[in-house]
C-alpha cells in the first residue's frame, strides 16, 4: 500500500510538473533608462530613452507569470516606472514617494510581482514630466493556452502600436508655459481665434459673447506638437497580408496630452478588447483613445497587391502618425480637415453660465452619448454619427444650432426618423458610426459583491484654462485630504466635467465597473474620458489585497501636474517600507501643484521701458510693472502687489502692495474724484482687489496709505489678429495707455504704444 501510494505519488508530481513549472515561471527583465538624443523633426534635441529606444521595448508576459523588471537609473536625475492598468502589490505601483521609493540616479531598483490578468497594458515614468520626454513603452500579458476565455481573436496574429506625441521644447518649458497663460502654441496651430478671424467667418458677435462670458478661445488641446509617433516613427509598416487575413492591433495611447481619432482605410474597425478587458465585438468607422487608454481592435485586409492606411489623427488635426498593412499600392484616407473652431464657440457661449459653469440645458450627457465637439467636426456636415446628431452649420462657420432629425439607436448608429429627411434632399444619408462607451459590453458578469456596504464619492471637475489650474471640487491635489475607504466595501464614484476640456480620469491598482447600461455586464475600464458637461458613474470594491495609497488622477500629463487628482488610502494600512517617512514623502508627492512659475515682459520702447512680471502659483501670486520715461519726462513709477485668487474661476484676486514713483519737476493733480495728490514723488502702501469683467477686463480698485483711491480698466491681450495684439489702459488718475504687440517669436515681438505721459513710443518686446 505505501509502494502504491509512493508510486501514485510520483506519478502525480511528474504530471502536474509542467503545470507546477508554468505556473511559477519567471519572466525577467532589464530597463536601462538614460538620455539620448532624437531626431523625430528634422532637428536635434534631448530626450529620455529605455534600452535606447523611444517608445521602451515592449514587455511581454503570459498570464500566470511572476514579473521581476530591474530599472537602471543612469540619469542625473531620480525616475521610476509604473505599470499602467496592472494591478501589483502598492508597493510596486511606481508612484515615487506615494507607492514606492524612486529609483535615485546611479542605482537600481527590482519591481518584481505576479501577473495575474490579461491583456493590453503599458508603463511610464511616474517621475515628474519624463513620461513626456520619451519614457513609456507596451506592457503585454497574453492569455494562457487552452484557457477557458480564448476568443477568436486571441489566435489571430497581433501587433503592438504604441501612439504618442512628441516636442522638442523641453518638458519643463512647455508646463511653464501652460501656467503663464502664453498662447504661443495656439498661433503654432493656427487655432487663435482673433477678432479678424471672427470678421472673416461672420462670427463678430460669438466672438463677443465669447469673451462677454469670460471665455478664452476655443481648443480641444492645450500643446502644440510639432510630430507625432507611431512606435517611434511618424509612419510605420506591418508585413504583407493576403486578402481576407486579419490582424489584432493592440493600440496604446502613450501621449501626454494627444487624444488621436482612429481610421482605417481598409473598411470596418472591430473593437474587441477596451483597456485590457475584453468586450463583445462591435464595429465602427472611427473611434477616438483617450490618453492612456488601451484598444484592441481587429483589422481585415480586403484585397490583395494593396497598403492600407491605418491613422491616428491628433483631436485638433494637428497631425497624426499612420501605420500600412499590406504591400502594393497604397490606399490612403482623406486627412480630416481643420476643426471649426467659431461653430464650437457659439455652441459653448449657448451652454455657459455668467458665472462659469456648464449647463447643458436639460440634456444628459453620458459615456460619449453626445460629444459637443462634433459642431467644429466639418468631416460630419450632412452625415450622421454614433455620438450626437449632427448639426449642420453654416459655411462661414456659424450654426443652425438645431438638430437634424437623426435619432441614435442602441448600437450607437444613427438613422433618419419618419418624416425627416437627412439633410441634402435625399431620404437616406452616409451613416457614419463612431465609438461610445455605451457600446461596449463585458461578455462576462462584473457584478460587485452585494450585501456589502457602500461608499457613494461624487467629484466635480475644475478648472481655470488662463492660469492653468486644474481640480476637483475646486482643490488640487495638495489642498485636499485622502479619502478614506474600508476594506470590503463597495465605493462608488460619480464624475461630472464642469470644464471645456476633456479628463480622462485614471484609478491605480483597481479595475472599475463603469455604468453603461448593460446591468451585470458593464465592461471594466482603468481609463474613463469624460467631455465637457458630462456626467459618468464608476464603481469598484475594495480589495483587501490592494490596501495603502493609490492614486486617482487626470492622466493629462500637465493637467496632473497641476493637481487634478486624489489619493484613496484603504484605512489601517500597514507602513510603507519602501517609504519610511511618510510625512516627508507626501511633502514630495505634493511638490508639482504647489510649483510656482515665472513669467515677464519687457518693451524696450523710444518712449520709454515699460515692463511687467509675475511670480505666481495655484492661489498665491506676486506681480510687478515698471515704468521708466525717457527725455523731458525722466522719472520713473513701480508698484508690485501680493495677493491670493479666488472663487472656482479665480476671477477676484485681492491684494496688498506698494506703490513708488517719481517725476521730475513738482506737480499737483487731481483726479475724477477730486483728491490732490503730488505728482512727482510718492511711496505708498494699498489695498485693493482686482476682478475679472466680462470681456476679460481686469477692474483693479485700491485705496493707499494716505487714503487716495484709485479705480483702474484693462485689458493686456486682445487678439486683433493671429499675432497681433492690443492692450489698453485707464484709471481715474486720468492715465491711459494703448499698445499694438506684434508676436514674432516666443521670446520677441515689435509694438508700438501711446501713453498720455510718454507719448508715442515703438520698440521691441521680449517675453519670457
């Protein structure tokens, strides 16, 4: 009996050894990041790399491996690497100081735990703004064989496209820029929207009531990309296919900031698998990925002896990357034309508010339902889409603003109602269908537990687009405290986007359920993009095995850098061992939205040096401007204020400040309110509060130590033309000032100004 029960024994050990020896395999690699040198653009410029290459290699697993990945740091400078969408122990999340150390310069760092999903994933430097600079790449986790959930496509060939954008500015310069409200990267674009590209649209009044309900120009991104990349090159090609072959293309947008429509050339596009999950197929014509999201979808190459193009197109149509499948003649797509910016405009001045917020009027906007944006889509002019209805716009680029009598159905796809004909005469029109969340569904249960408790969070999404301040509830990250959840629970999150911008909002270490309608099966997502006015509702149940800090932010890169985020802390954590001082690595993990930025401005002018600075961040500021008269009008005149920004907008800033000037020659003044002051010489203190007006005057009143008072009007930026712009001033000292700025450069421009004290004057400017 013990030979027999020794022999069924062995016999056993020698038939679960393959299992045994799959199940624990280990999958090991080595990432040296260091810096390098590209040439996406025609031009030399510094970047960050791993393993030499810009996107990183691609990582490949099968379900059921152990991970071990040793990061060389061979910078000057700290990094660390996350594992986008994996869920790992928090420890090895790679948010340096909230999950994990940082690797510092000259070490390594091992991140080694079990793969225990499947799918299309990828990682990025956590650090700072190096994600920007070139350290991201694919993280793939194939399914095992003969698992139970093999699909079709998992035995189809597949291929990796890593999209992302790139600029030679380094990264630091472009997230100062943003904060110091330059709209330098809107002329780069061509998308401005100055009073003359107003006249010439026959948009003057949207113009008007655009900027008489405090709102800057129209855009859908806030960088201008000189490139964009399709696994490191703005072309790629995938190997011959015969006709009928299809290809699984695992898509990743590995941007910082691009959101890319997607095309293809060769017909239909089947979804199948949505930020590493599957869902059930569906076909579209198009499909925009957010930044960070991941797609799996399936391509079918139609003829033979053809190439066809497969493109991803910036949401401003700024540019794009394309990959070919096949060989022989290439079948291109039409480049989407130009958005129309002044028909978004007159959409947005209908659905804003006089005190900043959205208003949708009554509709429910959800999970991409109705994409406001697609009023600038020219692309969709007599078409209807999976999204909205169309809206038919004028060709000078005003609208109708009414909708076109197509009603969507379930399937996303949209068709002419009875009795309504689709526009150009005829009874039917090109159906153009377009990806909606509301149109993926798990093809298996992703219920929650019930009879658990439930933690309902509800998060409003903020923003100031001038000052660059990004938030929820009116707070960044640094303002607002940890949330708190239970072990067990469930926590659900309702989203809604007060902003003009699109926030595609990430959890880490957590799938979450996001509510399409499809009950039990709502598909799982670690990514959900919210457009402007929309509201959307995730859930997710605690885990025990995901307890510490995990973060939940915009993955926008600069809109995280400037706070728009939160940490989730389960309660009673254990420490951190990676983290021995927590409050020290907090005051870290806060450092990017309490930065403060530099800006100034100087005219060297024949007239005189008039300059200006500010010195500010998220609610603190500190400003000054000089004045310094040439000739018979030798003096000089400063002031400098320190102040705090409030309300949701931050349009009242109140102040303290000081106030020293001098003229030469004695002089007595009086001004509108019949005070006397002396004219040639003053140093004062003050008080005061500047305001926003409606078309984005600034309304300044003071009172000074000696109780003078002062009411000042002006405006420093108005766009008379892409280049061309045009300040003005006037207060009741009975002052005033008016000024051209031609902007050449970044840094130079040419103007010329009028000031009731200094007369005519034309010089240089130079910004920084």
């Amino acid at each position: 009996m013990d030979k027999f029960r020794i022999g069924f024994s062995a016999l056993l050990a020698v038939l679960l050894l393959p299992l045994c020896t799959y199940a624990q395999r280990t999958v090991a690699y080595d990432l040296y990041v260091s810096d390098t040198l590209v040439d996406f653009t025609g031009k030399k410029a510094k970047a960050l790399c791993i393993n030499g290459s810009i996107p990183a290699p691609a990582l490949y697993f099968t379900e059921g491996d152990t991970a071990v990945i040793r990061v060389h740091n061979r910078l000057d400078r700290l990094t660390s690497i996350h594992w986008h969408g994996v869920l790992v122990p928090q420890e090895q999340d790679g948010v340096p100081y909230l999950t994990s150390a940082p690797v510092m310069p000259g070490t390594t760092h091992e991140y080694r735990f079990p793969v225990i999903q499947n799918g299309t994933y990828w990682y990025h430097s956590h650090a700072g703004l190096q994600e920007q600079e070139g350290l991201y790449g694919a993280f793939i986790v194939r399914k095992r064989p003969g698992a139970p959930d093999l699909r079709a496509h998992d035995t189809l060939p597949d291929y990796t496209l890593v999209l992302s954008d790139w600029t030679n500015e380094k990264a630091a310069q472009v997230n100062r820029r943003l904060h110091v409200g330059s709209d330098w990267y809107s002329i780069r674009k061509g998308s401005v929207q100055s009073y003359l590209d107003a006249i010439r649209h026959h948009a003057f009044k949207t113009k008007l009531v655009n900027e008489w309900k405090r709102m800057t120009a129209m855009d859908v991104s806030d960088v201008y990309y000189p490139c964009f990349l399709a696994n490191g090159e703005r072309d790629t090609y995938l190997a011959p296919f015969e006709a009928g072959q299809q290809v699984r293309l695992r898509i990743i947008n590995g941007a910082s900031s691009t959101y890319f429509w997607l095309r293809y050339a060769g017909g239909k596009i089947t979804v199948v698998a949505n930020d590493g999950k599957d869902v059930e197929p569906v076909e579209v014509d198009r499909m925009i990925i957010a930044v960070s999201e991941t797609y799996d979808v399936v391509l079918t190459v139609p003829e033979d002896n053809r190439q066809y193009q497969f493109m991803a197109t910036a949401e401003d149509r700024s540019g794009s990357a394309s990959l070919f499948l096949g060989y022989g003649r290439v079948v291109e797509l039409e480049p989407l034309p130009p958005l129309r910016y002044f028909a978004g405009m007159e959409m947005m001045n209908k659905m804003m508010k006089m005190n900043g917020d959205m208003d949708s009027g009554g509709m429910q906007m959800t999970l991409q339902k109705m994409d406001m944006n697609e009023a600038m889509y020219p692309e969709l002019a007599g078409q209807t889409t999976g999204g909205m209805h169309s809206m038919k716009g004028h060709g000078n680029g005003g609208m109708h603003g009414t909708m076109q009598g197509a009603m969507p159905d379930m399937n996303g796809r949209a068709g002419a109602m009875p009795g309504h004909p689709m526009p150009g005469g005829a009874d039917t029109a090109q159906v153009v269908t377009t990806l909606n969340y509301a149109m993926l569904r798990s093809p298996v249960e992703t219920s929650l537990p019930d009879s658990v408790p439930l933690k309902e969070l509800r998060f409003e999404l903020t923003g100031n687009m001038e000052r660059y301040v990004w938030s929820l509830d009116n707070k960044t990250l640094s303002e607002a405290d940890k949330i708190l959840i239970k072990e067990g629970e469930n926590v659900r999150i309702i989203l809604y986007n007060n902003t003009m911008m699109r926030h595609p909002m990430h959890l880490h270490g957590h799938f979450f359920r996001l509510k399409t309608g499809h009950g039990a099966y709502d598909p799982l997502k670690f990514t959900v993009d919210l457009l402007p006015m929309e509201t959307d509702t995730i859930e997710f149940n605690a885990d025990v095995k995901s307890r510490g800090n995990w973060f939940f932010h915009c993955h926008v890169l600069y809109h995280m850098m400037s706070g728009m985020g939160r940490i989730f802390r389960y309660n009673d954590s254990p420490p951190n061992p990676q983290l021995p001082c927590p409050e020290a690595a907090m005051r870290q993990v806060y450092r990017p939205d309490r930065r403060y930025y530099f800006t100034a401005r100087n005219d060297f002018a024949t007239n005189g040096n008039i300059g200006s600075l500010e010195w500010g961040g998220t609610r603190w500021s500190f400003q000054g401007e000089w004045q310094i008269g040439y000739k018979d009008k030798r003096g000089y005149e400063a002031e400098a204020r320190f102040g705090r920004y409030f309300g949701k907008k931050q349009w009242w800033y109140p102040y303290i400040g000081i106030d020293w000037r001098y003229r030469k020659g004695e002089r007595h003044e009086k001004n509108l309110f019949g005070q006397r002051y002396k004219k040639d010489r003053r140093l004062a203190g003050n008080f005061g509060v500047r305001y926003t007006l409606p078309l984005l005057f600034i309304l300044d009143g003071r009172v000074d130590t000696r109780g003078k008072v002062l009411f000042q009007l002006e405006r420093d930026d108005i766009p008379l033309s892409s280049r061309l712009r045009m300040n003005l001033m006037a207060n009741t000292d009975k002052e005033y000032t008016v000024g051209l700025r031609y902007i050449l450069t970044p840094y130079a421009g040419v103007g010329l100004n009028y000031d009731n004290e200094l007369k005519f004057g034309a010089g240089i400017t130079v910004t920084y």
